[in-house]
C-alpha cells in the first residue's frame, strides 16, 4: 500500500517544489549582491577606459545578459569568484551585426537601448515574447530627442527595437510614469554625448530610489550631474568614467523574502551585508514590516527582523515596488485589510504582477483585488495550492514564504529564480527552527 507521503511525492512534477511549514525561523545570512547595483556597475565600468574590478556582483540570470550583451560590444569581462573584473571601451562600442538578445531582462533592454546609442552604425536588440510586449516608446522617443535614431521593429513601441548611434546630446523629456529607467538609461549616456544632456521629467517619476542608485553609482565612476530633485538634471558632456574597485552591497530586494519569513513566523532573521543607511529603496522594507507588527534592528551585525502579530496597513508602495508580492503575501496572514497604492507600473514587468497576485491569493483563499494602482487584501487563513509563478522570479519567491505557514503550497516553475537569485532556494533552507 501506497502512504499519503509517498503518493503525494509520486504525484508531484518534476517543475514543481512543495513548502513545507516550519516554526519559528532563525537565520544569520550573508546575501549575495544587488542585481541593481551590478547592472548598473557593469554598466558604468564598461563605459569606463581601463579595468574595474566588481565586487560581490550578482552572477544572476538578468547580470549574465547584460555582461554578455557589453561583451559584444566590445567590453572585456571576466568573472571571478570574488566578483567581476570589467576592462570597458570609454564608450566606443564594436558595431555588431547579430542582434543583441536579452532575455527577459527589462533592466537589460532598457539600459542597452540607450548606451548603444554610443556606437557606430545600427544595432538590433531583441528579447522573449514577454520583454517584446514591455513598453520602450517613451524611451525610444527621448532618444529621437537628441540626435539618435531609435524606433520599435514592429512599430509598437515595443522591442525589438533598432539604434542607429548619432548622439548629440541636448534636452530630452520623459513622463516618469512608466519606468525610472528610462532616466537611468539617459543619465548613463549623457556625460559622453557632445552637448551633454538635460532632461526634464513632466510627471510623477515611479521607482524615485532607484534613480538614486543609478547616480550613486555614476559619481563613483567620476561623473558629475546637477539636479533639482527628480524634475530636472543636467549631465554636463566631455566627461570620462573612470575605472574603479567597487564593492556591491548585499540584494535588499532578496532580503525581503527572508524578512518576511521572520514576520510570517513569529522568527528573527539578520541579514549582515546591509543597513538602514543603503541607498537601495528596498532596504526601508524592515519599516513596512514594522508598521505591520514586527520588530527591527540595526547593528554592526546587520539588519534583523523579529517576526510579531501581523495587522494590515495602508502602504504606498511606489518606492520600492518589486517588494508588493511579499507585502501581499504577508498581508494575507494578518488581521484586518492592507491596501497597497502607487504601483500601478507593476502590470509591465516581467508578468502583470497586480493580476498575478490577486489570482494566486485567490487561489490561497484570501479575499484580494486590483484596484487602479494596487490591491486590497483581507488577511484570512490561507490554506494550500499551486501557486503558478507566470515565470516572475518574485511571483515564485515571494509565494514559497506563505508555504512556510500555509501547508500544501507548491511552487511552480521554480527554478524561475535564476533571473535575479539563482541560490534562493539553498538559502531558503537554511533557516532553523526557534526553540
């Protein structure tokens, strides 16, 4: 006869990972670097004249394009087990005659579109299905603005998309609606084009920190902007980037999932590579999750959360976005309703991430619905399914924390991960459990 163990065991796919409850975590983790950080590092290094070493980059599915993409274009890039080691071009890139492929990395795409515009003759970039129905025509537009010939292969504003260089420079606007980089990808051209570069941001611009990080990154490669908030900033041209040693500091997105385990379970978790001080959005995540009933502190140690009763809250989530799936998870536990506002940007990443949390805490049996710019979560008792992750790494990730609490939750697709943190899994099972 058949037990249940081994009958459920039998049943599962082999693209499936069940969550197994557990109590109270602990952990003491030391994370690898943020994906954010080293796209952009790679991103600046290469554009420098002479060698850079990277370290603690994030050797991650998303970071892989990038290198190999700037690796085409005529950067040499080595990686290590300490880091990476970038010997970039001062910006004169190699023409290439095969398209530049992407993946699915949005980061990637939009980043590459405008530093291509550096190079000599066209260039075709190009991605999966997903990355060919994100938007890029404000981008693409800005561009035309200042002397490049950029425009969607389809004609739908949409990648793939074909960059004639022919960079000048001059003033460029954008809405800021849609994607902070697009400012991020300008900011990392405007120093090398003739005429510099002034851009004007009309509206309200989504992701604000994220914009920070980009001109963190951009002075410690010897760049210099002026700015007046996130309305205008001047990227004056005939400036160099200068190769650097740059230490990248541990992934604040990653550490939410973590955190969360800690919130979720009644834990405590450290993460040691971060602070309160990091200039990543995602690092005041602990704050949220203090405002929901949890515990936080900060020492020499690290970055700890100490998990508590959970009560929903109202939340503007606009600055740190990619961090809704975990809030949304957690607030499925909790008393009373959380509403979520300010991300209404979420439905064009790498899955509609608003409809794709609805339908999987639907599936939890949690009352959760879109609004125009977020959700609406009543927190319930969750009980088990199959959480399918629509090939978003945050949709897989952010889920398996309500396995923790939630028997009977499988994760699909799991190994959708290596998009952003291909050792999630090996880290998640390094929790144990309280006494």
């Amino acid at each position: 006869m058949v037990g249940r163990a081994t009958l459920h065991n039998l049943m599962m796919k082999p693209d499936q990972k069940e969550i197994k409850p557990r109590g109270r975590v602990e952990a003491f983790l030391t994370l690898p670097g943020s994906k954010s950080y080293t796209h952009r590092a790679l991103m600046a290094a290469a554009l420098a004249e002479g060698t850079s070493g990277l370290s603690n980059a994030l050797a991650a599915e998303d970071t892989e394009l990038t290198a190999l993409a700037l690796e085409q274009l005529g950067a040499q890039i080595v990686w290590q087990d300490s880091g990476i080691r970038v010997t970039g071009r001062g910006g004169r890139w190699l023409p290439v005659s095969e398209p530049l492929d992407l993946g699915n990395s949005g980061t990637s795409m939009r980043f590459l579109t405008a530093l291509v515009a550096l190079g000599q003759g066209e260039y075709v970039l190009t991605g999966t299905e997903r990355l060919c129905r994100r938007p890029l025509g404000e981008l693409l537009a800005a561009l035309g603005q200042v002397g490049v010939k950029a425009a969607s292969v389809r004609g739908d504003g949409c990648p793939p998309v074909r960059v004639t260089g022919g960079l000048t420079g001059g003033k460029a606007t954008l809405s800021g609606a849609i994607s902070s980089q697009y400012l991020s990808a300008l900011m990392f051209i405007g120093p090398l084009a003739p005429a510099g570069l002034e851009i004007t941001i009309t509206g309200e611009l989504v992701s604000r920190p994220y914009v920070d990080l980009t001109l963190e990154v951009l002075e410690e490669f010897g760049i210099s902007y002026y700015r007046e908030g996130y309305r205008f900033f001047r990227l004056p041209g005939g400036q160099c980037y200068l190769p650097q040693e740059y230490q990248i500091e541990a992934d604040a997105s990653s550490a939410s999932y973590f955190w969360a385990a800690a919130a979720l379970t009644g834990g405590r978790v450290t993460i040691s590579n971060l602070s309160l001080e990091s200039s990543q959005g995602d690092a005041a995540f602990p704050g949220v999750l203090a405002r929901l009933g949890c515990t936080v502190e900060s020492s020499p140690a690290g970055l700890t959360v100490q998990g508590g009763p959970l009560q929903g809250i109202e939340v503007d989530m606009a600055a740190m976005p990619d961090l809704v799936p975990t809030l949304a998870v957690l607030a499925a536990f909790a008393q009373g309703e959380t509403v979520i506002t300010g991300v209404a940007h979420l439905r064009h990443k790498e899955s509609d991430r608003l409809a794709a949390v609805a339908t999987e805490l639907q599936k939890l049996g949690i009352e959760a619905r879109e609004t125009e710019d977020g959700l609406i979560i009543r927190g319930g008792q969750p009980h088990g399914a199959v959480i399918h992750t629509y090939n978003d790494h945050r949709i897989a990730m952010s889920f398996a924390v309500a396995g923790l609490k939630a028997p009977g939750v499988v994760i699909e697709d799991p190994d959708c991960v290596v998009k952003s943190f291909p050792d999630f899994w090996q880290f998640f099972e390094k929790f144990y459990i309280k006494g």
